[in-house]
C-alpha cells in the first residue's frame, strides 16, 4: 500500500515515519522547501524524543520519501491523510482554510482511486466539506476518480508522540462506508497486535471526539487552577487534594496538577474552537468558557507572585526562566506560559535570562535579543534576583541548590509547576513560592 501524508509538521511527520516503520511505502510532502530540503538531508525539524531515529532507519530503506512535489505522491496512492495545520481563526473559530487548500490540490491532482484521511484536528463537518471540494475539482477537469472521505483524528501527546502512534489508547475513525473502513482497518491493524483498539464511528461524531477529548482535559486543568488558587486562600495544599480526589477511581489521579496554565499548539485553539462551533449552533458552551477564562489568568500568577514578592518594585531587576517550551519533551513554544511571563517582567523593566534544555532555537526566533539565552540552568540564574521555573523538564528537579544559590544574586523561587516541596525549598535556602 503507497500512503501519502500532506503536511510534515509534529503530526505529519510523526504519522508518515510510523507507518513507513510498519513497511508501508509512505510519501511525505510539505509545501515548505526548506523543512523539506532539511528532512532530505537527514534533519529532523523538530524535537521528538525517537523520531529522528526512525526517520532515518526508514528513509535509508528506501520506504520514506520527502517532497514538496504533490503530483508523484499522488501517483498510485491508496491513502492521502491530510495533516496540515488548523489555526485559531480571528473569532477564534478553527481556520481550516489549510485543510480544504490540501483538498483542493488532491482533488486537482489524484489520478486514481483514493481514501482521503482527514487527521488534522477540524470542526463538525469539515470532511463534508473536504468531500464537496474534491467532487467539485474531480469534476473540473472530467476525471473519473472514486474517493472516499475518512476523519481520523491524532491523538498523540508531543514529546511521547512516537510511542502514542506506536501504542495507541484508541484509535478513533469516521467512515461512511465499508470499503473505507476495511482500509483504515488493514492501515492500522499493525498497531493493534494487543488487541483492537479501534473505533468506528460517523465523521460528525469523529470530528468531535477530538475537540471533546482535548477540552476534558483542558477543564480538569482549569478546574485545578482554580482550586489551587482557592488553596492558597484558604491554607491548604493542593497536592494533599489532589492526591486526595485522584484515589477516587471515577476521578482518576491523572491530568490533575495545577501550575502556571496549558499552553501548546492545541488545549488553546481547540477549547476556543468548540466554543466557536457551538455558538454557531446557537450553543453556549458555558464551562468551557469559563475554562478559558481561569487559563488566561493563570498564565499571569507567575508574574503576580512575583511582583508581590518584589513589592511591585521590579525595574531593573533580573529575573531567570527556566523552561520555554510549553511543556516537557518538545521545542513547541506554541501558547506557552514562558511567553506571558516574559512579555510582562519585560514590560516592568526587568531584564530576563532564559534557559530551555530543546527550546532555545524557537525562543530565539521568537524572543529575539530581548531576553538573554544562557548556555546553561546555572548560567542563566547568574546574579538574578530570582528564578522562575515555568516547564518541568527532569533535569530541573534535582538542581546542585548549593551551586545555585551560590550564583543567584537572592535566593528566591517561583516554581511554576510545583516540582519542588516547600521544605525542600526552605531547606536549600530559597524563598519559595508554589502554586497552590
Ligand atoms: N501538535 C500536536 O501535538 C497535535 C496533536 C494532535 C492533533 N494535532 C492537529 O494536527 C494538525 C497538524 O498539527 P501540527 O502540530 O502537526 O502542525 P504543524 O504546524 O507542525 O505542521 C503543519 C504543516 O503543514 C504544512 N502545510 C500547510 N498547508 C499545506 C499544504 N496545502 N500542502 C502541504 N503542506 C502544507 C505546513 O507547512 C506545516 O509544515 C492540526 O490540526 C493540529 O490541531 C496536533
């Protein structure tokens, strides 16, 4: 079977060396010349802890190709998955202008017959609107092409993402009709050694499975914020309550930490997306409204914490950071809490130095010469004032304190993620602040 998957972002990418590490003969293309150019000469644009490894062991067996050219993808593939990016539009709803251009060239360019899979994330009836787009330019250009329309969501967690493809909890697939769905059964049938893991479902349900999945867990973090801010207002601990509610197995113990907010490329347009379709429909979607909110607000405590401590006094005061990506295990920096913070210590005149152990090409990019990137977790606390910890990468959580209160100019930490216990803290000499 000849797959082709559009768009080599964290998803393309991650699909197309999965399927070609289970034999499949996999085309990968983009429409950016360098990501491409970068993969042909053995790079891995992004990180992601094995994917380097399997692009390579792949392409060098002749099973992984990288193109920017559509057309010889398209030549005798069975399956097109479409990977591309969904943006939060300007309403907040999801631009899915990527997804129906990706259609529209298929549609343009498909020789034979094909099961476009739709595996960006997309509103309630974009594959209907996928399927118009290629019927309309099929009937363009008088081709006479069967298709099939497939919505089959990606649920991989970056920085895992490898492993998630590799082991699925679920796979989730919208079809409507069985030549589409025996294959999607056969495509993912390596996956499913330990048992079958794969649900079937209409595409409108699909669809929204995706957006439903990442608001749950969306709200339970919200709804921890929100109990760790009442915490500190009340004298309690919210690791005592989370551990304490996470031993109910309707509970569950996981997706329960509170900290500075979620960040990344889809808690954020995906909860404001959902809000968006529903109110299209004529639906207010009031928790999750509501979980946007507290999110907001809790990418500023950081900062609020420590400008209380400063006394509000924070010109000319140097502030460290570490952790820029917007959580462990990946560069992304897409809506990361590093961001909030940053912006508001600049904008009160303090000067910030930054260390990210993956992230510090992306914060260049980004931040430019605004912050100073130091070389490492002790340079870039030098003479602060104090330290914000805001990504809980491993090697942050037994620093040598010794080293870095010796380096720091106050010992005092705001530990944005709580890898820290107060009595540690208290013990190494800092004055520190947790959240909750
Ligand atoms: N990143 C994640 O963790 C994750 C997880 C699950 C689902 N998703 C969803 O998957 C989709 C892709 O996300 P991503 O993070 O991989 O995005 P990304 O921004 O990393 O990659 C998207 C890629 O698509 C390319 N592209 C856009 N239009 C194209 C076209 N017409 N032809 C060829 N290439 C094109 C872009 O150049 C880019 O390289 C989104 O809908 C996202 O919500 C992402």
């Amino acid at each position: 079977m000849k797959i082709t998957v559009i768009g080599s972002g964290y998803v393309g990418l991650v699909t197309a060396a999965c399927f070609s590490e289970v034999g499949l003969d996999v085309w990968c293309m983009d429409m950016d010349r360098a990501k491409i150019d970068a993969l042909n000469a053995g790079k891995c644009p992004i990180y992601e802890p094995s994917l380097p490894e399997l692009l390579e062991r792949n392409a060098s067996a002749g099973r992984l190709h990288f193109t920017t050219d559509l057309e010889v993808c398209l030549t005798d593939a069975d399956v097109a998955f479409i990977a591309v990016g969904t943006p939060e539009g300007e309403d907040g709803s999801a631009d899915v202008s990527y997804v129906c251009n990706a259609a529209r060239s298929i549609g343009n360019l498909m020789k034979g017959d094909l099961v476009v899979v739709v595996k960006s994330t997309v509103p309630m009836g974009t594959c209907g609107k996928v399927e118009a787009i290629l019927r309309e330019e099929l009937a363009a250009r008088n081709a006479d092409c069967r298709f099939d329309v497939v919505s089959n969501p990606e649920f991989l967690k970056e920085g895992h993402a490898v492993n998630d493809f590799m082991m699925p909890d679920r796979v989730i697939i919208g079809v409507e009709n069985e030549r589409a769905r025996a294959v999607m059964s056969e495509l993912y049938r390596p996956f499913m050694m330990t048992g079958d893991r794969i649900l079937f479902m209409d595409r409108a349900s699909s669809e929204l499975t995706k957006y439903t999945a990442n608001a749950m867990l969306a709200t339970r973090i919200s709804f921890m914020n929100d109990i760790a801010n009442l915490c500190e207002r009340v004298g309690a601990s919210v690791d005592m309550v989370r551990r304490g509610i996470g031993m109910d197995q309707r509970i569950g113990p996981k997706f329960l930490y509170a900290g500075c907010g979620y960040g990344g490329s889809c808690f954020p347009k995906d909860v404001k997306a959902l809000i968006a379709t529903a109110a299209r429909h004529g639906y207010d979607m009031q928790v999750l409204q509501a979980v946007e909110h507290v999110n907001a607000k809790q990418k500023t405590v950081l900062f609020e914490k420590i400008s209380r401590h400063f006394e509000g006094r924070l010109k000319g005061r140097t502030i460290a950071v570490w952790g820029l990506a917007f959580k462990p295990g990946t560069d992304d920096m897409r809506e990361a809490p590093s961001l909030v913070l940053i912006a508001a210590l600049l904008e009160a005149g303090c000067t910030v130095r930054v260390f990210d152990p993956v992230a510090m090409e992306r914060g260049q990019a980004l931040l430019g010469d605004t912050v100073f990137f130091a070389p490492n977790m002790y340079a870039a606390a030098e003479g602060a004032d104090a330290l914000a910890v805001v990504t809980e990468w491993k090697e942050f959580r037994l620093p040598d304190w010794k080293k870095l209160r010796a380096g720091m100019k106050t010992p005092v930490l705001f530990d944005g993620r709580n890898v820290y216990l107060k009595e540690t803290l208290r013990d190494a000499g800092f004055t520190g602040y947790r959240i909750g």
